[in-house]
C-alpha cells in the first residue's frame, strides 16, 4: 500500500515538475522574443 502511494507522489510530482519546466521555458523564450524586438526597434 505505502509503496503504491509513493508511486503516485513521485508520479505526480514528475508531472508537475514537467509542466514547471514547460511555462518556464516558454516565458524565458517570451522575454527573449520581446528583447529582440525592443532591441531591434532601438536600432
């Protein structure tokens, strides 16, 4: 039983992590995109 309930967590905090990894990703790529263009602009 224990062992099954630690699976779960470890299962569900993968799947948290991924998703962080995910929207992290995509507002860094977001800040570069908007950097980009602000510094072209500038240009």
């Amino acid at each position: 039983m224990a062992k099954e309930e630690i699976k779960k967590l470890i299962e569900n905090s993968k799947k948290t992590l991924d998703q962080d990894k995910e929207s992290f990703s995509k507002s860094i790529k977001d800040d570069l995109s908007d950097f980009k263009k602000k510094t072209l602009s500038k240009i």
